[in-house]
C-alpha cells in the first residue's frame, strides 16, 4: 500500500515518546471514537507555570493511544514538533513525520508575521486508513446542517486540541492535504474570515506542492458567472459556501486563491490585513484600514461588476463550521 517509500531517505533516529497523562480522561458522550471532554480535562489537569507545553502533549499521548485502541492496527509516532497517529509502520511514519517538519519550516517562513506556533502541546496529526473511518471520526463532532456533509480529503479541526486529519494514501496525495491543513493550524490563533483563511491555506499548498488546476481559466470564467451572486457571495463572505456539497465549494476555493494572490502581490500589506481581519465582517474594516478600499472593489476585480460587499446583518450566527470551529480541504 505504501510503496512510495522506496529509495526516500529517512530523517533523525525517532524521537522518545511522550509518556502518556497519568490522570483520568474524560471522553465525550455520544461519539463513535474517542474524543476528550477538553474543557473539563484542561480545568482538572492543574497545569504548571513552565510545564503546560510537556503536560498537553501527555495528554495529547493519551487521547491518541485510546484512538489507537478503538481503531486497531494504528501506532503513535513523534518528531520534535509532531505526535502522528497512523496505521503506517516505523518507516513511512518516520518520513511522514520528517515531511511534516519540513512543512512546518516552510509554511512559517512564507507566512513570516502571519503564521504562528504558539501553543501549547506537540500538534496532533491522524491518518485514517481508508474514508470509512476519517468520516466516522469528524461526524464527532459539530459538522454544520445534518445530511449536508461536504466532501473534504482533510480537515483541521479546530476544536479543544487543535489538530489535522486526513485519509492515507499514496505521498503525493498526501503532500498537498499536508501542506493545507498545516497552514490553517499555523494561522489558528487569528480570527481570521474563512475566505482569508482558505486562501492562505490553497495559495501555500499550490506553493510547496503544485498540482494540476482543477479549471481551465476560461471554464472558471464560466463557472464564476454561472455561480456567485449577490446572494451567494453572503455565503462566501460567511463562510458557509466551503461547506456546500456542490460545485459551489470548490468554487469558494478559486475564489478565495484568487482574492488572496490579488492581496499578496504587497506581502506587508496582506500581513497587515490578516492582523486585523475579523469574522464579524469578513474583513471589511481591516481592508478599508490597511488598502483603502473595500471588499466589494476587491471582488469586482476577479467577477466584475455586481453586488459583493460583505452584509453581516444576513448572515447566520454559528452555524458556518468553515467559519468558526472546521476547514475542510475539497
């Protein structure tokens, strides 16, 4: 199944795994797989002033040895910034892991003031065998309108120990999920729209491992007329348009990789931009502060003239997951 291992160097000997929390783990009701109460452990952990790192990765170790148990055949491997949770043996988990670390470098330096790896706890990575369970894990927890599902190759979930998910398979398969879901987790402790977000996340992941264009530019062309309207541009500027189980997902994908190439042709500024955008608008206070235009002149760069400023009034509250807890890679 792994074959692509053959003739890859392997990194650093492993690294010693982290001992597993010694206290009691509380797991959510209710889920098919084991996900912790984070809430209730973290107020009952006692961290120390010094330790906090070292003690969530113990439990961080905990959390992945019970899913390993629940799913059989997995093991835990670590790297210095990194605890894998995966049905590979020592080898590929070992270049996995190096891949990951590798991304980690890069991913920083290309978003240097944006990215961050504050945090505590070494980051948690899962990777399922095969989609039957990768689904069952993330319908786990709060997954947007019931029977709406969107399809996703992986996903970050950003929810009590922020960590990245996805499905086994051949590397250059598993490159570009990497590379995407790493980027949201680096960029996590920004509130940033989700358009901003999934553009930074799409345009690094086309930086680091480029792939073939899903569209030719005049079939987007088409596309982007047929699709975005003054109504369904509120559910991009909302978030909720990544979550659709139809072509208007990947099309939000497009849209938002254009809408961030357009900004960061002035990195600084694009800098400036992520650090003041919020959800609440989609942005549109930070780009009238930082570029001196509003979102809707940016949009009408990529669709032309319409109606596409953001109106916060007619959104939803909470209910987008690609807004505020989920950031699925299509």
């Amino acid at each position: 199944m792994f074959g692509w291992l053959k003739g890859k160097p392997v990194a650093e000997p492993p690294v010693e795994r982290t001992a597993p929390y010694a206290g009691d783990m509380p797991w959510l009701a209710g889920t098919t797989l084991p996900i912790p109460d984070w809430d209730l452990l973290l107020s009952d952990a006692h961290l120390q002033p010094g330790a906090e790192h070292a003690q969530c990765s113990a439990m961080a170790a905990a959390w992945l040895d019970a899913m390993g148990a629940a799913l059989g055949g997995y093991r835990r491997d670590e790297s210095p910034n990194f605890m894998l949770l995966s049905p590979l043996e020592a080898r590929p988990a070992r270049v996995l892991l190096d891949y990951l670390e590798r991304s980690r470098r890069r991913v920083l330096a290309t978003l240097a003031e944006v990215a961050s790896d504050e945090g505590w706890g070494k980051t948690a990575v899962m990777v399922f065998a095969g989609e039957e369970a990768y689904y069952t894990y993330i319908s786990g927890y709060d997954s947007g309108d019931a029977g709406q599902e969107a399809f996703s190759a992986g996903m970050f979930i950003d929810a009590g120990y922020g960590h990245f998910v996805f499905t086994a398979g051949p590397f250059e398969t598993m490159e570009p999920v990497i590379v995407h879901e790493l980027t949201h987790c680096l960029v996590r402790h920004l509130p940033l729209p989700a358009w901003l977000n999934e553009g930074l996340a799409v345009n690094t992941e086309h930086r680091y491992s480029p792939g073939r264009p899903r569209y030719r530019p005049n079939e987007l062309e088409f596309l982007f007329r047929r699709f975005w309207n003054a109504r369904t541009i509120q559910e991009f500027w909302s978030g909720k348009s990544f979550l659709r189980p139809d072509d208007g997902q990947p099309l939000s994908y497009e849209l938002a990789r254009w809408l961030v190439q357009l900004l960061g042709k002035d990195y600084a500024q694009l800098a400036r931009f992520c650090g003041l955008a919020t959800r609440d608008d989609a942005g549109e206070s930070a780009a009238a502060s930082v570029f001196g235009a509003g979102l809707q002149d940016l949009a009408e760069v990529v669709l032309g003239p319409g109606d596409w400023a953001p109106k916060p009034a007619t959104w939803s509250t909470g209910t987008e997951r690609g807004q505020f807890r989920f950031t699925p890679n299509p």
